[in-house]
C-alpha cells in the first residue's frame, strides 16, 4: 500500500490538470495504480479543483455568473 502521502499528491497534482502519465513518472507509480486512485479519490480531487477555482475567482475579484 503505498503511504497517503502519494494519494495526496496524486489530488492535487489531478486537480492541476496534470495526466497519468506525468503523475506517475512523479510520484514512482505505474499508470494502472492512477487509474485506480481516480475512481478512489474522485470526490477529493473534484474538491481540490472546485477550492482551485474559487481561490482563483477571489484573487481575481471575480464572481461566477
């Protein structure tokens, strides 16, 4: 089992928009273990990018409509 924090990194670097293929030459894992987290931690990494977004709205003053 590898130690949690790779999934950590696997969520953000998934809520960045990075591929499998980057993450895993990353982090030291094989693509099918990516495959597998996404299904996982689908929910975690959503967040993650819904938390990026409105980070990214309020540094920019910006409402979403």
């Amino acid at each position: 089992m590898r130690p949690i924090e790779d999934k950590l990194k696997y969520v953000q670097l998934r809520a960045e928009g990075k591929s499998y293929r980057a993450i895993a030459k990353e982090i030291g894992i094989h693509k099918d273990t990516c495959t597998r987290w996404e299904a996982e931690l689908k929910e975690q990494i959503a967040e993650h990018k819904e938390a990026k977004l409105k980070e990214l709205y309020d540094s920019y003053h910006m409402t979403r409509e």
